[in-house]
C-alpha cells in the first residue's frame, strides 16, 4: 500500500487493537467476520468502489456499510468496517486488502491470549517452505485448480492435529483466497504479521475517562521514541483515578494519575 492506504491501514489497526482490548471483545469471531467480509469485497467490484470513492462523504459509506452488514457480524466488526469505509484509500482494492489485515491481526490476537502467538508464527513458516517445496501441493493449492472446500479440507487433513487452530484458519485462508499471489506467499505475509505482533510491547493505560484519538496516538508516538519499539495500547477507563494516566509496559509503571498524587501528598503530610 501506497500513501494515504498506508496510513488510513496504520489508523485501522488502532482502532482493532482499541476494539479488542474492550472488556468481552472475541478476536476469533472478529477474525472469522473480517475474512467473510474479505470474501465478500473481493467478489463486489462495485461494493468496493462504492465504500472508496472519494466523492462521496464518509458518514454515507459508513452507513452504507451498517445497511448491509447490520445484524449480520456482530457489532463491533460493523463498527470496524464502518471505519474503513470513512477513511481514504489510494486503491478500491486496497480496502480488501486492509479488511484481510484486520482479520489475520484478530486471529493472531486470539492466538496471543491463548499464548500461542509464537507457534502460530512457527507453524505458518513450516508449512510455507513445504508448499513451496512441493510441486503436488503447489499445484493443488493453484488458482487453475477450482474448489475452495476441496483446498480448505486438505489443509485441514495436513494440520488439524498437529498445528494450533489459528495456524489451521490461515492456513486455509492462504490456500483458499490468495488474491492473485500464490499461497506460500500469503502464509509469508502471515508470519510476518506473526513475527510484527510478537515485537510488539503492550502497554496498558489506566485513564479516569476513555482517551481521544489524538490523545492515543500522542501517547502511541512517545511511548515508541522511548522505547524505539512498535507500541500496542490497551487502554482501560476507571473513573478512580480521578485524572492523568497510569501506563504499565511490561514490569515498569509510570503512575500519573491524580489518586496517586493525592495520596502521596497525604503520605507526606502524615509524616
């Protein structure tokens, strides 16, 4: 992706990890959703022009999208969509694109809290150099040869078993709607999105009301300067703390909230 997909594709992934870090969030069923709607867009030339084209304002795409999908996914993916479709895209195509980026990064967030991110990683490059390795597989997983059920159920005869579930997803994702690529480089993509999130350091943000946009993506671009690292933020809301934020990365916390600062002041005062 090229300039404004690029950066409309960066402000997407904010807002999965901000929809994934809500109490209750399933990233397995958005994951699942996300494909769906991956499917469908690359089938709807006209779908896809119609949620890109630059003439038309972002609140009637949005809607166009909760007409369509409304009751369908669940609504938090409706919400995701709807925010893809207010965002610019240098490409219609490029809008499918983010959608499948969106689910693959959902599907690896569940293998995560499973803490079986560095499997799947694992997993999805093995089984990369074997279909590159094997002409047979090569051939059977080709855009020549037709039947999606057929190519999902041999993944599944070639993984299920050995290979955790989110391995098996992609895997069948790869094989099944590479999009003009070949399926061993999709699974390539796929562990680098693997290998990007395991980079990742998380921080968890504590805030007496939930944070602005630009109140995250401030806090986003300073955390990365310190640490020279793709930050991911968890943001939580507990009105206890009054005001400022409590930010915790790994084992350091830096505590700078209003609570804290009360009570130290009464620490102080109380000798």
């Amino acid at each position: 992706m090229l300039g404004a997909s690029r950066d409309s594709l960066a402000r997407a992934r904010e807002d999965l990890e901000a929809l994934l870090s809500t109490s209750g969030s399933d990233p397995s069923r958005t994951g699942e959703e996300m494909l769906a709607v991956t499917g469908v867009l690359t089938r709807s030339a006209g779908l896809r022009r119609a949620l890109t084209d630059p003439s038309a304002g972002g609140d009637s795409k949005a809607e166009l999208v909760r007409r369509i999908l409304g009751g369908k996914v669940s609504d938090g993916t409706v919400d995701l969509l709807a925010g893809l479709a207010r965002l610019r895209w240098s490409a219609p195509g490029d809008i499918t694109d983010a959608a499948e980026t969106l689910g693959v990064d959902a599907i690896l967030a569940a293998a995560e809290r499973a803490g079986r991110l560095e499997a799947v990683e694992d997993e999805l490059f093995r089984f990369s150099r074997v279909v590159a390795a094997d002409i047979g597989l090569r051939d059977a997983f080709s855009a020549r040869t037709e039947g999606e059920r057929r190519k999902a159920e041999l993944v599944e005869r070639l993984l299920s078993g050995r290979a955790a579930p989110e391995t098996v997803r992609l895997a069948i994702q790869a094989a099944t709607a590479p999009r003009g690529l070949r399926t061993e480089q999709v699974l390539e993509r796929f562990v680098e999105a693997a290998a990007y999130r395991r980079q990742q350091l998380v921080a968890e943000v504590v805030s007496a009301v939930p944070l602005t946009r630009a109140q995250r993506d401030r806090l986003v671009a300073a955390l990365r300067r310190i640490y020279g690292r793709p930050i991911r933020l968890n943001a939580d809301v507990d009105p206890e703390v009054l005001g400022g934020l409590r930010v915790q990365l790994g084992g350091e916390v830096v505590d700078g909230t209003i609570l804290t600062r009360i009570e130290d002041a009464r620490r102080r005062l109380a000798g």
